[in-house]
C-alpha cells in the first residue's frame, strides 16, 4: 500500500513537472493559448499518473506532430487565408485541448479502474481521428487543387467546412497511421525490459494490427469530422467583409449565422467525430 502511494506521488510530480514544461514550451512557440497551457498542464498530468508509456506517449505524438506541421506551413499564404475562415487561429485554447483529448483522457480513467484491452484500442481511435483530422487540415491547406464538398462534390473554397482535397486526405490516413506506428513500438517489446508485450497487449495485437486499426478508425472520424462541418456546424457569414466562416464574430463584430447548428461548433465536431472513431476502433478490436 506504502509503496502505491509513494508511485502515486512520484506520477503525480513528473507529471506536472514534465507536462509544465511541456506547456510552458508550448506556449512560448505560440502553440498554446494561456488557457490552453493550463489545460494541457492537467490532461497531461492525468495521463502520467492514471497511465502506462502508450497512454501519454500517443498524446504527445499527436500534440508534438501537429505543432510542428502547424509551424512548418504557418508562414505558407494558402494555409494563412484558410486560417481565417477557421474558429480558432493556430494557437490551441482550453477548448480545442479538451476536445482532442478529452475523451482519450476519460478512457485511460477507465482502464486505471477496470483494466480492459478494449479501452486502449478505443483510445487508439480517438487519437488517430484528432491527429487525422489535424494533419489534414495543417497540410490539406496547402493543396493546389480546389478542396470539393463532402456531401455535393462541388468545388469550395479553401477553408471552407466540409471541403476535402487528394493531399488532406492522404494526409489523414498518414496522421491516423502515424498514432497506431506510436502505439505498436510502445507497446512492443522495446519498451518492456524482459522482452515481454507491454500490458499484454503486443502479442494479441501485432504492429500491423495497430496501425491499421488506427488508420481505418482515425481516417473514418477524420471524414466524419468534414461530414459533420458541411451539415450541421455553425457557420456565419461576415456582416463587414461578406466571407462565410466559423467564427461568430469576425472583423470585429457578430456575424450573421447563414446554417448549421449554434451550439454545434468546431471543438464539439472534432469530439463527436472522435468518439465516433473510438467505437469503430473498439468495434474492430472484437473481431481480433
């Protein structure tokens, strides 16, 4: 019991050492907004101290990936005019935080308290929608090709919701495949010193087998996310400059909601869609 509680402690210290620093860094590169920072403070915590290496580890994959993407093209002029269509600008909110990892944090809870295999791999799908959904847009804005609507097929503007492209989509399924690789090497026998599967869970699963529960579950919510913004999230249109956008406000004053839902929003689209990608990995792991 006495040394529980000492691991306990120790979790809890490392965690808000390492994800401060974490956030700290974050917010400094303009990554994270104040209320992001904090947030981050706390989600990574409770990943350190409620979960094993590929709990967190697959949390700052997708944070630390989607960052760099995010810098890499943050000066390109495509991404920046999609930008000013989207809800939120490139520095993550508290919003945004919970959104993307909310629910991964709510099942690693549940798999401290009833250890379960199929947690994990509904984790697995959550994680791969989010980072999905970000690669595509980080990268899909920077396509040449007009994005198309979802649902009509139609060509759309940059930035509009619901629009999809060749290179976004391509760049999903690499985001989505990219959290299952992380999964699979931490769950391997690289991080486990006898040479055993980490939790058990390697041998019922091989590599393959994660990154391609992964890239199935992540690239299916990625499409659910777009599915979602051209149908039921609220979109405005600007009473100053006439552009549609997600933001309710805009130029500095409310904009006029033209479709969609009010209370439907970008952050509650991306945690919908990932839920729904988490069933689908859970759905997936029945059947292995």
């Amino acid at each position: 019991m006495v040394g529980w509680i000492d691991e306990w402690w120790m979790r809890l210290l490392a965690g808000l050492l390492g994800s401060g620093f974490c956030a700290f860094a974050a917010y400094k590169a303009r990554s994270l907004s104040v209320s992001g920072a904090w947030s981050a403070v706390t989600m990574g915590t409770g990943f350190i101290v409620l979960g094993e290496p590929v709990w967190f580890g697959c949390l700052a994959a997708f944070f630390v990936s989607s960052s760099l993407w995010s810098k890499w093209k943050r000066k390109a002029r495509a991404k920046a005019n999609a930008e000013a269509k989207y809800a939120k600008g490139g520095r993550r909110d508290a919003g945004q935080v919970w959104a993307n990892g909310g629910a991964g944090l709510a099942l690693c809870a549940a798999h401290a308290i009833w250890p379960h295999e199929g947690w994990l791999f509904a984790f697995i799908g959550v994680m791969a929608s989010v980072n999905a959904d970000t690669w595509a847009t980080e990268i899909g804005a920077l396509s040449r090709t007009a994005p198309r609507s979802v649902t009509s097929g139609k060509r759309v503007e940059p930035g509009t919701s619901g629009g999809v492209t060749p290179l976004g989509s391509a760049a999903a399924l690499a985001g989505a495949a990219f959290i299952g690789a992380v999964a699979a090497w931490l769950l391997g026998p690289a991080l486990a010193g006898d040479g055993a599967a980490s939790e058990g869970l390697a041998a019922a699963a091989p590599a393959a087998a994660w990154i391609a529960v992964a890239a199935a579950a992540g690239l299916a919510g990625a499409f659910a996310d777009s599915l979602l913004g051209a149908t039921g999230q609220a979109m405005y249109r600007c009473r100053v400059c006439g552009s549609e956008t997600e933001r309710a406000a805009h130029c500095g004053t409310a904009a006029r909601q033209e479709r969609g839902f009010a209370a439907l929003t970008n952050d509650r689209v991306n945690l919908l869609s990932s839920l729904l990608a988490g069933l689908i990995a859970y759905g997936i792991s029945l059947l292995l």
